[in-house]
C-alpha cells in the first residue's frame, strides 16, 4: 500500500483525492498505471497473468485472409528469421512464443500490430529504423494490447476516448516493464515510439499531439522516463534487499 501511495505522489499527476467532499477523478495515466499494482516485477506479472486471456489459435485460412487484406507483399529470409528469434524474449514473458505467427510485410510505413488476436505484423521499414532491443519494446506495447482486447473494442464501440487513451498508456506501461524484465533498457521504446511519430508526421499520417485514441508523443514520453527512474529504483532496492538477507 505504501509502494502504491509513494508511486502516486512522486508521479504527481492528479492523485484521487477528496477536498471538501468532491473527488478528484485520476488522470489517465494514473488509471493505466494503477492496473499494474506498484510497478514491482512480482506484482506486475501476476496483474498481467490475471489478465491474460486464453491463448487463441487461429486457423490458416484466417491467417491467411488478414494477409491478403493488407495488400502487401510477405518479407522472407535471413533477415526476418534473425528478427523472429530476437523476439523470442518478449513473446516468451507474455506467454505468446510458438503461439502467435509473425508477419513481415514490405511496406514503407514503420508499423507493427497485432491483427484480430491472430498473427503479428511487423514491416520492412520498422526493421530498419529500430534496432533489436526498439523493435521488442514495440512489439511489448502491441503484445499489451492482448490483455485489454474486449476492453478496447467497447472502448471503440461507445467512442470512449479517455478510456482508449488510457489502454494505450497501459500499452506503454508494460512495454517499459517488459524490457526492464527481460534485460533491455526501458527507454528504448520510448526512442522507437518517438521516430516513428517523426516519420509518421512528415508522412502525414501521425501527430505528436493527443488524439481522440492515443496521448500525445510528449505524454506518453513523460511516462517512460518517469517508469526508467522507477523501475532503476525498484532493481537497486531489490539488490539491497538481496545483499541484507544471511
């Protein structure tokens, strides 16, 4: 509870509380973070494992109909068989390696996805401009999206902007902790997430600023440096800890 409380008041962003009987709603990044407990890696898998849905088995013709409705010629080859293995590492802690069939697809859009549950999609141009430990902080964020899918859809359905916003800081949320937990640094989604917004807006398809689904690229920014220094102390606390025990 304390880890909690602590957590809230160093993020100072709108902490719930009640002045003179009104409560004061938290923000979204608050709601998005919340769902992840104190941020300590015990907490965090077990919310998540709480929260992951049964592993959904595509067959080939639906595989196959997603593919053919992107328009977009299959990348095959060394270099996209050196990519899946890379991922290894992220699928593996969201319990989806060997499960989910990986895509990638020739496309001068840097963009990865995961479509209809089914299969991950990942393009040429993202394998370019992202390295190793980029690309699997990206793929973490569209991995996250699994275990508020339904969430998300009625988000969708009813226009719910806040609560889109928040799914996708949610997204942001376990991608910093996925590669804290499996050795990358965290702040290389955030380097990942910032290019592709650059690229996106001299394409002019992507802004930096909020939209009716996504935060801006400044909040979702904020977020991954306020989690580096987080989850940073949480590894020096857990090695003290580690070195006091006889």
């Amino acid at each position: 509870m304390l880890k909690q409380i602590t957590l809230a008041a160093i993020f100072a962003l709108g902490l719930s509380a009640a002045i003179a009987g009104q409560t004061i709603k938290k923000t979204e990044t608050e709601r998005a973070l919340a769902r992840l407990g104190d941020l300590s890696p015990e907490v965090a898998r077990r919310r998540l494992s709480k929260m992951r849905p049964p592993t959904y088995r595509p067959g080939s013709v639906l595989i196959n109909e997603i593919i053919k409705r992107e328009e977009l010629p299959v990348s095959s080859g060394e270099k996209v068989e050196r990519l899946k293995a890379a991922l290894q590492p992220v699928l593996a802690y969201h319990e989806r390696d060997g499960k989910l069939p990986i895509y990638v697809l020739r496309s001068d859009q840097p963009k990865a996805f995961v479509a209809c549950r089914a299969v991950l999609i990942i393009t040429t141009k993202l394998m370019i401009i992202t390295s190793e430990a980029e690309l699997r902080g990206i793929v973490a964020h569209e991995l996250a999206h699994e275990y508020l899918w339904e969430e998300r859809d009625r988000a969708f359905n009813e226009t719910d902007e806040s609560s889109l916003r928040e799914i996708e800081l949610f997204c942001d949320a376990v991608a910093a902790i996925t590669l804290k937990e499996i050795g990358d640094d965290p702040a290389c989604y955030a380097q990942a997430l910032e290019r592709m917004t650059y690229i996106g807006i001299k394409a002019g398809n992507i802004t930096r600023s909020q939209t009716k689904t996504h935060p801006s690229l400044d909040a979702r920014v904020k977020l991954n440096k306020w989690l580096c220094q987080r989850l940073d102390q949480g590894t020096i606390q857990a090695d003290e800890e580690s070195r006091l025990k006889p």
